[in-house]
C-alpha cells in the first residue's frame, strides 16, 4: 500500500541570539509521514535546510520520549500543540491535516529569554529548585528502607506532583508568564512527605520568592497551565502551595 | 520569619490581599443588592426610604463605614492594576499567535483574561454612581417624611434618574461587566486562599457563574423596572 504522505507549511520564528531581533519565517515541508513526531518533521526540514547551506531549526529535545522535558514550543498559540498530555517529542503529524499553516514560537517569559530561534534559557527553574527544592540528607549508615512509614495515598499523591517534568508549558501557557503550577507541584511534593518536613517552613518561603525574584508572573487561577501540563498536574498543586505559603506567614521558623 | 511586607508583596501574598479584599466587595455588593430589592415594592418608594433613613440614623457611623468602604475598594483596584502590570512585564515580549485553550479544566475565557478591564470599568462606574445617588442625595435630593420624620427622598432621585434611557443603559452595562467580573472572581479568591479541593473546584466554579448572573439581574432589573413603570 502506498503511503500517503502530507505538506505542512511553517511559520518559524527564527533569531539568530538573544541579543540579535527574530522574525518569522516560512517553510513548507512536503512528502510527511503523518507518523513522525513533530520533532521528526523538523529534523527532515533541517537536514534540507543543511544540505542548501542554510542555518538549521534550532529546537531542544532529549529523551523522545515524552519524559525529559526538554522539548517543548508553541505550535499555533498552545504548548506542545493541540493534543492534551503529551509533549512535542510525542506529537505526531497525524494531528493535522494536510495543507496546515503551522505557526512555532518559542515559550514567551521574561524569565526564559530566547537563547536561539525556539530554544529558550530556563535555568530560573532550577534557581527555584535549589532556592528550596531539596531535603537535606544525613551522611553515615544507611537507613532502613522502611523505617518512615508513609502511606499509599499520600505516596500517591505527592508521586502525581512529582511528575512534574519541568518542561516550562505552564509559564508559556499562562497569560500571566506564571511558574505557579511548577512551583506548586516542587512544593507540594515535599511537603506532602515526612522526608520533606525540616525544611517545609523554609522552603516555600524560599521558592516562592525566588519565583517573584526570576520575573515570572502572579497566579490569576485561570488554569491553562493544568490543560497544557505534559503530565497533567493538576491546580490543587497551587492551591496546596498557597496553604503552604499561609503555614509559612503564621509559623515562627 | 516572613516579614509580612515581604509576605504580602510575594506572588501569594498579593492575591491574599486581593482575594480577602474582593470577598468583602462581595458581601458589601449582596448586602447593597438585598436592601435595593425594595424597590421593587410597589408602594411608592415608602420602604426604600425607609431603608435608607436606616443609614441617615446612624450619624456618624455612616461615615466610617463609608470610609472603610472606600478603602476596600481602593486597595482592591490599586493592588489589582500593580498586580497586572507585573504580569504584563512578565511577558514583554507577546506572541504572534495568541494563546488558545487545550480544553479541560482550563478557565481560560473572556472573563479570565479581562480582570483588570472589568475591574477598571467597575472603578469608573464606581465614581459616577457614587456622585449620581451619593452626591447629589445631598445636593439635589427632595425632602420627604418617613415614620413622622423628615428624610430625603432617595427614592424620587433614583426613580427620576431611571426615567432617562442613557441612565439605564448605563447601570445595564455596568451591571453585565460586573457580572463578568465576578464570573472569574468568586472562584478566583477561594482558589488564591488554597481554599479549593479538586472535588469543589468545578462546583466553586459553576456557582460562580450562577451568583454573577442572579445578582447582575437582581441589579440591573431595578433600572428596567423603573423605566418601563414610568413609561
Ligand atoms: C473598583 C474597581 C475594581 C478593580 C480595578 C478590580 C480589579 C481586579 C483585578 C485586577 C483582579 C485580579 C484578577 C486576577 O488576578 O485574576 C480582581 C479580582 C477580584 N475582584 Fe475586583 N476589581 C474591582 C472591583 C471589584 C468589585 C466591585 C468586586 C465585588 C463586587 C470585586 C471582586 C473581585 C473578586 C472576588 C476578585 C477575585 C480575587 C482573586 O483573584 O483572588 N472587584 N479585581
Ligand atoms: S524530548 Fe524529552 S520530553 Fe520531549
């Protein structure tokens, strides 16, 4: 049986580096698998881009497999695309139809200023992380393995918050450019475990400062974050943060 | 410690400000609604008088209450424009294709996304209408007897204002935008005090709309009904 094959046309936001201004610009890619990942249609458009001595699409991508988080754009004003849970990595071009004009942009916040064309800088997420992320372990013998009790369904929930990739779709999808899904999902795991008590007060103290520090938005409960979430974690994540914060106003540590 | 200015200037903090002072907004404007619903009495303004000869009799305690009102509303608006002003300096660079909503659970609609307009048309109507009854009921406003004492006719301003259309259109305008203030706004302060289960959210958040629209038409009802008693 033949396979059919489609052509899709780009509108690529392209710029050179983060100081350098970008525009969009056009390509169409033609003779499609419609069961190539969006990152697999890119990489066929870059290989002729290559071969006519052109720049290259500059994208991120990792594992392929929808659980790193590195990939991740806007395609035509939602993140990661149209389909619900999924990252672009695993966004297949069977989703459009053929003849699509496809619009790419890079996720948009001050705090994730464009690196290059779709490739944007978020290590504030990682100065959120180590603001408060963590728990301090003890050096010496190791501990037996279940001498914290910890029972199913708070290990299943804070395993849900857990989940959290850190792709960045929510600030990208919130028209406030707001971390609060991030956050609220880092936070709410720890404190949803014994391991995380010592420094539960301190931490989201912490991170939710260094999340105003970074320039993201202020949380206004819309909640695309939670529809655009690869890994739908879900708004009671923020709603937990807030309790957390509250905790924290009224605690003497 | 979290020094409360910096507790109250964090992301949190300030929809703390803005969820508490909204939620009084919201029991002051169900208190204003239940005491205009008499004039929907066809008595000739006798129990809407009375109501407000009510307010006349407390004196000075009128004023504080008006003055904390007031501050209410101006820490609302102010904390409200700085915090959308920040979340515009968030994004300073928009994009080309605006955001579309992925569906879901998202509250992503024109309620949402217009806050501060809806607020600030609410600071504007706010002006007007505190000049259009609250001014002028001293200025202009007739004397009547209520219970044997003398009072002002609150009732012929705001039954002579209604006779105009534009006025009309205008409390029926203010009225829909409020409407769509509070559509996002009822869920919004309970969801900014973490005051929200993912078991309520959707019900908050129907409810919301079921209180926006009854008391929007509890409001721009009077208006209607007046002009076309008149007519
Ligand atoms: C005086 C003019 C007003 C302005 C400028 C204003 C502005 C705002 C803004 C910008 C927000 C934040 C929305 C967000 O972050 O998503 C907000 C929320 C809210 N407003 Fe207003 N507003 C005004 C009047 C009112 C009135 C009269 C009421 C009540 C009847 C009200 C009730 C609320 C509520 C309940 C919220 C939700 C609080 C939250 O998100 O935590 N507002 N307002
Ligand atoms: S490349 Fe790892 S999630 Fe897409």
């Amino acid at each position: 049986m033949a396979q059919e094959t489609m052509t899709v046309h780009l509108k690529v936001w392209r710029q050179a580096g983060p100081e350098e201004s970008g525009s969009f610009q056009n390509y169409t890619a033609e003779n499609v698998n419609p069961h190539m990942s969006f990152l697999e249609m890119l990489d066929v458009v870059n290989e002729d881009l290559i071969h006519k001595g052109e720049e290259p699409i500059e994208f991120d991508s990792d594992c392929r497999e929808g659980i790193c988080g590195t990939c991740g754009f806007v395609i035509n004003g939602q993140a990661h695309g149209e389909e619900r849970g999924t990252t672009v990595c695993q966004l297949h071009m069977r989703s459009f139809s053929d003849g699509d004009t496809i619009v790419i942009e890079p996720w948009r916040a001050k705090a994730f200023p464009v690196i290059k064309d779709l490739v944007v800088d978020r290590r504030a997420f990682d100065r959120i992380i180590a603001a408060g992320g963590y728990v301090s372990v003890g050096t010496g013998p190791k501990p037996d393995a279940n001498s914290i009790k910890v029972g199913k369904d708070v290990s299943d929930q804070a395993f849900d918050s857990a989940a959290c990739i850190g792709c960045g779709a929510c600030v990208a999808a919130c028209p406030n450019a707001s971390a609060s899904l991030f956050t609220g999902a880092k936070i709410t795991q720890l404190a949803m475990l014994p391991q995380g008590h010592p420094e539960r007060t301190r931490r989201v103290r912490e991170m939710v400062h260094q999340m105003q520090e970074e320039g993201f938005g202020n949380c206004s409960n819309i909640g695309e974050c939670e529809a655009v979430c690869p890994k739908e974690i879900s708004l009671s994540n923020i709603a937990k943060m807030k309790r957390e914060y509250l905790r924290a106003m009224f605690s003497d540590s | 410690m979290l020094p409360l200015k910096r507790a109250l200037s964090s992301p949190i903090g300030r929809k703390f400000v803005m969820s508490i002072s909204g939620i009084a907004l919201v029991l002051f404007v169900i208190v204003h609604l239940l005491g205009n619903l008499t004039l929907y009495i066809p008595d000739g303004g006798e129990s809407f008088n009375r109501y407000a000869a009510g307010f006349e009799a407390l004196g000075p305690m009128l004023y504080v209450m008006e003055l904390g009102l007031l501050a209410v509303i101006l820490l609302h608006a102010f904390w409200g424009i700085s915090t959308w002003l920040r979340n515009r300096r968030a994004r300073p660079e928009r994009y080309a294709k605006s955001i579309a909503t992925k569906g879901g659970g998202s509250n992503l609609n024109i309620a949402s996304r217009n806050m501060a307009i809806t607020g600030s048309f609410l600071f504007f109507f706010l002006i007007i209408h505190v000049w259009h009854f609250r001014v002028r009921k001293e200025t202009v406003g007739e004397k009547t007897t209520v219970n044997g004492q003398e009072a002002t006719d609150l009732y012929a301003l705001v039954v002579g204002s209604f006779e105009n259309p534009a006025w009309v259109f205008f409390y029926t305008l203010s009225m829909v935008v409020l409407a769509f203030h509070l559509r996002h706004g009822f869920w919004s302060a309970l969801q900014s005090l973490g005051a929200m289960k993912p078991r309520w959210s959707k019900q908050i958040y129907a409810f919301g709309l079921i209180f926006a629209i009854l008391l929007a038409l509890g409001f721009l009802g009077m208006p209607i009904y007046l002009f076309l008693a008149a007519a």
